[in-house]
RNA sequence: GCGUACUCGCCUCA
C-alpha cells in the first residue's frame, strides 16, 4: 500500500489521473484498500486539475466505505475551491471542519489567503490573517511569503517591506523563496537597484540565488530593454554553476525578439532542442 | 507515503 500511494502521488503530480485511476482501481481489485493517504492524493490530483466534482465524489466515496477524512484532505478540497475563486464554498468547509471536529492548520489558512493573493483580492488575505491569529494560530514563513507575494504583485512594495520586517521582528528567518517574492517585486515595477541591493544582501544571508532569483532579475532587465545587462546575467549565473531553463530561455529569446535582435533568438532557440518547449 | 508561498508561458475561474 505504500508503494502504490508514492505510485499513485507521482502520476497525480504529473496530472495523469487516468494511470493513477487504474492503479487505485487495481489496488481494489487485489483487496488492498486505499487508505485515506491514497484518497487524499487523488482528491488533490483531481483538485489541481480544477476537477472539483470529481473531487467531492471521492470525498464522499471515502466516508462511504467508513475511511474518516483529515485535516489534509480538507485542505486540498479548499485549494480546489480556491482554484474555481469559490470562496464561499472554501469558508463552508471550514465549518464543516468545525463541525467533525478537525481543527485548522496553518496550511489551511494559507491555502485561502493565497487563493485570494492569486484572485488579486489580498485585503481578503489579510483578513484571514488576522482571523488565524485570532484562532491562536501563529502565522509562518508561507504566510508571510504569500502576502508579500500578493503586495508585490499589486506594485505596494512598502507595505510588503513593511510585512518583510515584521516577519524579521517575529523572529521568522527568511528562506530563499521569500527573497525571491520580494526580488521579483522589485524587478517587476522598475527598481531594479534595489532588486539587486537585495541579491547582495540575500548572499550576505547565506542564501544563493538560484536560478529562479536570476529569471526574475533577467525579466526585469528585459522590461527595460537592457539585453546586455541581461547577458552579463546569463553568463553569471552560468559561471556559478547554474543551468539556465526554459524560463531563462523564454524570457532571453522574447527579449532579443522584443529589441529586434532575430539572430540571437533564433540561436537560443535551437539550443533549447535538447529541452522542453518554448510558448510566449 | 498525501496538503500551503517565489520566476516566463499555458490551463482554470469570472
């Protein structure tokens, strides 16, 4: 059973929820029964894939055959809710929640103030910060990174300065993703002296900019127009032993595409033969 | 063994 539940979590991640479907179905048949852990996972594979109906079938499939649902299976039915901006429905299950007795994490929460953050709505997010709080739950690293993520989104990069520090004054230590939001909130409204202020001061925390902090920066130089800048970038983050991606590529080629430089987005273009594909 | 935050695009929602 455990085999199959690493089995069956690898393909919903992959969103093949076909082959995953096949395989709970063969775990019935050799009279192996899914556990709640199995359950949960399909219920979130379903739930990524914005499946909410089918999602609520198997909810109530396991309370059928007596396997009690957890406090993780209601956190992925809420991040599917989320994902279709219900809301509504997303605060009911928390009630339901309440009512079988399970209590809240701190994940929970912030599935929904992300689902807010990613619905533009972030006063909602703050709202049910303030609601965590109230409950006696004590906000993490996610929190704080969500809501920064959604203030920089929206261009408030005080507020999210501001939401930075008092994460600091909690004594919460930042990680690398954190870094990263505020980084690209930086880059992605123009300041791009302080995104880079902040790359020296992440170093100075320990951290190494991967190559996600070096795609929000290569797209903020690109916003500019600064293609030498941003190969000087490139060239960087290769010297420090780092793989450019797709998304490197991408936002390189739409860059030199954007400046009129055919050539040199063409010859990316073929180096990413040996990768996944290109959209833009 | 399952759940939450960071970069291009896609998907989804309205």
């Amino acid at each position: 059973i455990l085999r199959y539940s690493i089995l069956v979590s690898a393909l919903c991640k992959q969103g093949m929820m076909e082959e995953a479907e096949g395989l709970f179905k063969e775990m019935n048949e050799k009279g192996l029964s899914p556990d709640r852990v199995v359950y949960n996972t399909l219920i979130d594979g379903y739930s990524c894939l914005g499946n909410t109906e089918k999602a609520f079938t198997l909810y109530q499939e396991m309370e059928r055959r007596g396997i009690a649902p957890n406090v993780v299976t209601y956190n992925v039915l809420i991040k599917g809710l989320c994902r279709k901006h219900m809301f509504q429905e997303a605060i009911n299950l928390l009630k339901v929640m309440d009512i079988v007795g399970l209590v809240p994490k701190v994940v929970t929460y912030n599935i929904i103030i992300n689902g807010h953050v990613k619905d533009g709505n972030i006063e909602e997010g703050f709202k049910l910060f303030e609601e965590m709080q109230e409950k006696g739950l004590a906000p993490d690293i996610v929190t704080y990174s969500t809501l920064i993520n959604g203030l920089c989104k929206e261009g408030r990069l005080h507020e999210a300065e501001y939401c930075w520090k008092e994460m600091l004054d909690r004594r919460i230590a930042p990680n690398i993703k954190v870094y990263n939001t505020l980084l690209d909130g930086h880059c992605r409204f123009g300041n791009m002296q302080k995104a880079f202020s902040l790359q020296r001061a992440m170093q100075r925390d320990g951290f190494k900019p991967n190559i996600i902090s070096y795609n929000a920066l290569i797209n903020g130089l690109r916003r500019e127009g600064n293609m030498l800048e941003a190969e000087d970038l490139w060239n960087r983050l290769v010297d420090e032993g780092l793989c450019p991606d797709v998304v490197t590529y991408n936002l390189m080629i739409d860059g030199y595409l954007s400046s009129g430089d055919t050539h040199k987005a063409l010859q990316l273009y073929e180096q990413i033969e040996n990768k996944g594909l290109e959209p833009t």
